[in-house]
C-alpha cells in the first residue's frame, strides 16, 4: 500500500491538471447514508419516480408539502445532513487543493460537506441540499431563507418556480454545474475517483473522457467497480483512512522539492 500511496503521489505532482470526483463513498465516514445499494435511503424507502422533475413542475405544492412533511423521510435524511461534519479524507482534499495539486472537485454529492472542510473550486452536480434554486434563471438562495409560508415559493428575481437544489430524477443538471464539469474534464489530465463508482450519468463519462484524451485515472475505495479496469492505479482504502495519506505523500514531495 506505501508503494502504491507514494506512486499516486508521483502521478498527482507531476500532472498539470488533477481533477477530482467525489461519489457516495466519500461520506459514508461522516454518517451519510448511501442513496442505492445496501443500507441505501432508497433501498429502505423506494426509489422516487423517474418522472419526478415533470411531477414537480405540473404540481409544485405537493412536492414542497412532500418535502416540508414533518415525519417525511426528507426532512429526516435533510436533518442528518444537517448534523454530518467533514471527515479527514475531505479535509485531505481541500489541503490538496490549497496546496494546488488538485485543481477543482466534482461531487455527486449534495452534503455540503467539501465545502465545509474548505474546499473552494467544487461543483456539486446533484445540487446542494442547503440550497435552493430557481428553475427559470437559476438563481440560488440558502434554504432557510426561503419563504415557504406559502407554497410554492416564488423566486425574488424573477418570479419563477422554486425548487430544492437537490436535482431531482428527471430533471437537467443545473446549466451552469453541467458547464463547469464540461470545462474542468477537457482541462484534466488525471482524475481521482473517490467513493464512485461513476455509474450514474452524466458523471459516468467523466472518468472515460480523461482516458480518451490521454489522461490518468488513480481509484480510492474499499471495492472495486466498473471503472477499475479503466484506472492506472488504485488505492483500495476507505476516503477517511486514504486521503490523508495520500495528501501526507504528496506534500512531503512538494517539500522535497521533487515535483516535475
Ligand atoms: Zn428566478
């Protein structure tokens, strides 16, 4: 395992542009449940329509009432993402970020968390869930100063319908996320995936895109996935226990000058 920390550090200070992809793994250390697989929100609960964007626009009182419903299941998993806190992985990541090997974050993830560990240059894909959204200019407000004493709320700027953050199935990646990711994977010549298994689209095509254009992909997760066979190396580990060795590794060599 050194050997494999210590290569990927190599890989990560002498590529010029580190782009990392954050899934549902990175936060099962701060008390996040997973959405799919074992444990899963959606395993226990059901999976929401595929259609729920369409059933959102046609009855926007009832997806808030769905949402504000105090014994619901999303003001419980809004709750607990309320309480979560970074774990030292996400720390590791906003480190290596200040310490400019990698150049920006995309997450899968609505946690908020990279963000709270001080992680500045992050598109988060999925949304956030401390944020709401308007879906006609797109504007973003905090959740909680969000009027909803009467439903459904309207947008201050331009009156249009408003939403959670949180993208919903059905619905388009906000247009301005789905840019950012589209620029930063052209500008990536590595990619490190974190508790993905980039299975979901549009995040899927990330990892695959670096590799067509020639770029590294380093893996960190307990298991292996669909994307393993496409990495240059993997780190098999947790994010927690991972990164920060990682992060270890690579600011040693910075100090050693041994970058390039
Ligand atoms: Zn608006």
């Amino acid at each position: 395992m050194d050997e494999a920390i210590e290569r990927a550090a190599e890989i990560l200070v002498n590529q010029h542009y580190v782009v990392c992809l954050t899934g549902a793994g990175m936060s099962v250390e701060s008390g996040i449940r997973p959405f799919r697989g074992p444990g899963g929100i959606w395993t226990e609960h059901g999976q929401p329509p595929l259609d729920d964007y369409r059933r959102f626009v046609r009855d926007p009182v009832a997806y808030w009432k769905n949402l504000l419903e105090p014994s619901g299941i999303y003001r419980e998993l809004y709750q607990a993402l309320e309480q979560a806190q970074p774990h030292r992985g996400h720390d590791a990541l906003a480190a290596l970020e200040r310490c400019g090997v990698v150049r920006y974050i995309i997450t899968q993830n609505i946690d908020d968390l990279h963000r709270k560990s001080g992680s500045v240059h992050v598109s988060e894909i999925h949304g956030n869930y401390s944020l709401c959204r308007c879906i006609s200019c797109g504007t973003r407000f905090k959740r909680m100063d969000v009027d909803v004493s009467l439903l459904p709320p309207r947008c201050p700027v331009c009156s249009g319908l408003v939403k959670s953050d949180v993208v919903i199935f059905g619905e388009p990646i906000p247009e301005d996320s789905g840019r950012e990711c589209v620029e930063q994977v052209e500008c990536a010549d590595c990619m490190l995936l974190v508790g993905t298994s980039a299975c979901v689209y549009p995040a899927a095509g990330f990892p695959k895109q670096v590799v067509e254009s020639g770029g590294m992909l380093i893996e960190i997760g307990p298991h292996p996935t669909e994307i393993t066979d496409l990495c240059q190396l993997v780190l098999r580990g947790t994010a927690a226990k991972t990164l920060p060795l990682l992060a270890d590794a690579v600011h040693a060599r910075i100090a050693n000058g041994k970058q390039k």
